[in-house]
C-alpha cells in the first residue's frame, strides 16, 4: 500500500513539473514575442526618422545647387552625389545611401501626342502599322471619352473578366498588361515583362510635365524625337550633350538652350525639349543589420495648368518641410520595411 502511494505521489509531481514546465515556456515565449514586437516599432521609428532626416538634408543640397547654379539643369552639377560634400552622421549603427534621378529625362506619356507615340514605338522596332495599333489602344485606355479610335479598343473590345479602360492617365506601369494587343509586344507567354516592357518603363513617365529635359535623356528618347520630326539622328548626340569631346569652361558640361548645343555642332529638333529638370526623384535607404527603411520621394513643381485627374492622385509628403523660395516641394513619397523586425 505504502509503494502504490509513493507511486501516486512521484506521478503526481511529474504531471506537476511537465505542467509549469510548459507554462515558462509559454510564458518566455510570450514575452520574447512582445518584446519583438516592441523592438521592431522602436527600430522602425529609428529607421524612418532617419530617412526622413536624410530626405531634408538632400532636399537642402539640391536647393542649394540651385541657387548657386541658378537652376537645376543635371545630375553633373554634383547634386546626385549629395552625401559625399556634407557633414551628415547618422546614429552609430545606421548606414545610409541616397540616389537621385531626375523623372524629367524622360519622355511624359501624359503630353505624348499620337505621333510621337507612334515614333517611340517605331525607335523600339515595331513595324509603322503596329506601332499605330499600339498607340491608339493606349489612348483608349488613357483618354477620357469612350469613343474608339480607327484601330484602338474600348469597353466592347474586351473580354469579360478583364480590367476595362478606366479613361483617364495610366497609373502603374502594370496596367500595360491590360491593354489590347500590348500583351503580344511587351509580354512572354507566362505573362513575364519582356525586353519591350523594359524599354517603355526606363523611357516613360507617368508623372504630369511637358517638356523633356535634354541634359538628362538617353539616346532611346533623343532617337524618338529624332524619328517623330523624321530627321536623322547623330550618332554623337549623346556625348556632345555630355560635354564629351567637346569644349566646355569651367567644367559646365551641361547645355542651357538649344543654341549651346548648335554651338557644339549638334541640332536636333526643340519638341518637347527643355534644359532644366521639373522632378527629380529622391531615393533613401537606411539600414541597420538586416533591416531596411526606403523611402522615394518626388520632388519639384506642381505645373501651372495641373490636369485634375492626375493631380488628385498625388499626396503631399509629410516629414520633409515645403520649399517656398524655388516653388518646390515633396509632391509624393513612398516607402517600406525590409526584415524591420
């Protein structure tokens, strides 16, 4: 009897050890998962402070590039490298890189007439007759009436199930996958963007200006202006524009008018062509181990004569302080976390 009670006894104390032995461990889970949680928010707010610090001390640079330069006209003016000529420290951990683009090198699909549409995808080598086809399914996708040009598509020309011209600026880039007959030029099979896809992303603008920027261009954009006015395009063109080969004084590589470049011996037709920036697109990473703060921020001047239906899309940063003196500001900015955790 005395043994069947130790027995009991010894049972009981194992059940007892087994069962608060699975509670700590519950319990130090618990905890390590608050704690997680509290670490990531306090890591998360670090990260993006800083990010928003580093946006103000570009914004700063590029500012003061203006002034000094009376304008914003390239990225060789030496605001691209805008970290490299500042006494800026983040906390001790933190490491931080700044890109800047200038958006306005690139062709505006927003101001793109018809023909100038067809001449992009003529420099992109798609036969005249296609290139027509493309352009006006694209207009038909992008306009704001429901009519249907002579080889475009409107609502009848799609099937069920699939996204309709919603009739107003395209948004994303992703909406090409939905545009009649796009998928046949700018997509493989499995759906997969193709070389084609690549070139429209890298060449067009989806943001709301009207005149390319030439000192930051690429030789796609130039062909096309080129091709629109169906004049023959100078194999040196690009290098002239970037003060390669020829004379410059006190190392402004960058043109101001389309007489500089006349004077470098270079003429190409003034289409749509400026010589100072509208948008430059600010790029932040801030990292601490693993983790990883972006943040792109659109910077410069919303147009005069600004079309509703784009501008309504825009949503001012916060975080980064308008700049009255130039007209400039943060027109739109969007980030995220990577392993913030």
């Amino acid at each position: 009897m005395f043994k069947k009670r130790n027995a009991s006894l010894l049972l009981y104390v194992l059940c007892m050890i087994v069962f608060l032995s699975s509670l700590m461990v519950f319990v130090f889970q618990y905890t390590a998962a608050q704690l997680k949680i509290k670490a990531s928010a306090s890591m998360l707010r670090e990260l993006r402070s800083d990010a928003y610090n580093a946006l103000n001390v570009a914004i700063a640079g590029i500012e003061e590039y203006r002034f000094l330069d009376k304008g914003i006209f390239s990225l060789d003016q030496g605001f691209a490298n805008i970290l490299s000529d500042r006494n800026f420290e983040l906390p001790s951990g933190n490491t931080i890189e700044i890109s800047i683009e200038d958006e306005t090198g690139k062709l505006p699909l927003i101001a793109m007439s018809s023909e100038m549409l067809v001449a992009f995808f003529v420099t992109m080598g798609v036969d005249e007759n296609t290139s027509q086809t493309l352009t006006d399914c694209l207009l038909d996708w992008t306009d704001s009436d429901p009519f249907m040009r002579i080889k475009g598509a409107e609502d009848n020309e799609y099937s069920d199930g699939v996204p309709k011209p919603p009739n107003r600026p395209m948004r994303d880039f992703s909406e090409l996958r939905w545009i009649k007959n796009f998928d046949k030029y700018f997509f493989e099979e499995d759906g997969t963007p193709n070389e084609n896809y690549k070139i429209f992303v890298e060449n067009i603008s989806l943001e709301e200006y009207e005149s390319v920027n030439i000192n930051s261009t690429t030789e796609f954009v130039l062909r096309t202006i080129c091709e629109h006015k169906k004049e023959r395009y100078d194999e040196r063109t690009l290098d002239v524009i970037k003060g390669i080969g020829v004379s410059v004084e006190e190392g402004v590589t960058w043109l101001k008018s389309f007489a500089e470049l006349t004077n470098r011996g270079i003429t190409i037709p003034t289409t749509m062509g400026a010589f100072e920036s509208s948008f430059l697109r600010i790029n932040i990473k801030v990292t601490r181990g693993i983790a990883s703060y972006h943040l792109s921020a659109l910077y410069g001047q919303i147009p005069r004569s600004s079309n509703s239906s784009v501008s309504t899309t825009r949503q001012r940063g916060q975080g980064a302080g308008n700049v009255q003196s130039s007209g400039a500001e943060v027109l739109r900015i969007s980030e995220y976390t990577v392993n913030c955790y």
